[in-house]
C-alpha cells in the first residue's frame, strides 16, 4: 500500500522453533512460552536475497522441488535467528565429540535413504521419520557434513543414475527418476553436466564420459 511496507509473514510449527531456540536458549526445553530476548532484529542482505527467492519461487513451483522450497525455507529461519542471537550475545552450545559422531551417523543414514528410494516421491518429514530425526535438525546437519543439502543430493543422485540410462526413451527416464517432467529432467541435467541429455546421447563417448565424470562430487 501507498507508505506501507510490503511484508511476508511466515507461521512456524512451534516444535521446529523450540528447537532452533534451544541451540541458543537451554531453558526453553522447560519454558517453550518463554519471550525471546529480542522484539526484532535487522535483517542480513544474505537471509534478504533467501527471502526474496523463496516468495518469488513459491507460485511457480512445481511438485519436485517441493524439498528445495522446504529446505531453503527453513535455512532462512535458521539464519534469521542465528543473527538476532548474536546480536543479543547468545552463541550456540560448543559441539561436543559424542556430538559429532552421531551428525555422522545422520548424515550417513539419510545418504542411505536417498540412495535406496531415489525414484520414490520423497519428503523432508518421511526423510527425518526414518532417519529418527527431525527436518530441521537432519537439513542443517546433512548440509554441515556433505557440503549440499539435501535436495541437491538427492538431485545429483538422480541424474547420475540417469547417465546409466541415457540410451533410453528421455521422457520415460525422466519419469522414472522422480522429475515431474522432461524439460525439468534436461534443465537440471544441463545445469549439472553443461548439456541437454539428448546432446550426451548423440555425443557419448568414453572419453567424453571421463571428462564429464571429473566434475561430479564423490
């Protein structure tokens, strides 16, 4: 409105917020009403650019990338309030050893899953559910050990099995793989390997493949 601010509102699950606020507040495990220790705080240009791509995704997203926009919106909520915190003073607990190893386990458990059900229509919660975690928690972990979150590697996964099937009907392992469409399949395989899968197809050769292969992460 003409003088106004254009604003966007987000409603969090009360369980995802306890638990980023317990990174920084103990007591709020006992005290889940308790007020936070700021009203507002300004926002970073890097949690704006996340915002600003996030809402304007929204509208046009399409089935598959229903994880990314989960994923990318609860790494906006982590980053707003980690920046509020420490403007407040408050720093997360020091990660102890026990600790470490079991981000470990996590990370490895979900990597398990994705390599297991790839084709299947996954989900951050059925993620978490079997990987005895909770969404929040497994994305900020999985992206501390792997370096990707986990949208990205289940997207990497997918189009590397693609590359056993590229001789096939494109449209067909396309569908097979989990996108919700060939042009999303060609799009996230030009992004990925710098040509469309038709083009791999009409230019494979061992020592293309071996060029390609030197660009994938392990």
């Amino acid at each position: 409105m003409p003088g106004g601010d254009r604003c966007a509102a987000f409603v969090l699950d009360r369980t995802v917020l306890q638990e980023i606020r317990s990174l920084y507040e103990h007591s709020v495990v006992d005290n889940p009403d308790r007020p936070f220790p700021f009203s507002t705080d300004r926002g970073a240009a890097k949690s704006y650019l996340v915002h600003r791509a996030l809402l304007k995704c929204l509208p046009a997203t399409n089935p598959a990338d229903r994880m990314a926009i989960d994923e990318t919106a609860l790494e906006l909520l982590g980053q707003v309030l980690r920046s509020a915190y420490a403007r407040a003073g408050k720093a997360p607990a020091a990660i102890r050893a026990s600790t470490t190893r079991s981000h470990a386990s996590l990370a490895h458990k979900v990597k398990l899953l994705l390599a297991a059900e790839f084709r299947e229509p996954l989900s951050l919660d059925r993620i978490a559910r079997s990987a005895s975690s909770s969404p929040y928690h497994m994305c900020r972990i999985f992206k501390r050990e792997t370096g990707l979150s986990i949208h990205q590697y289940l997207t990497r996964l997918r189009l590397r099995m693609a590359l056993e099937s590229i001789g096939d009907d494109l449209a067909r392992v396309a569908v097979d793989l989990g996108f919700s469409s060939h042009s999303h399949f060609s799009d996230a395989f030009r992004r990925e390997f710098g040509m469309t899968p038709s083009c791999m197809r009409a230019t494979a050769s061992i020592a293309r493949i071996r060029q390609i292969s030197k660009n994938l992460i392990s």
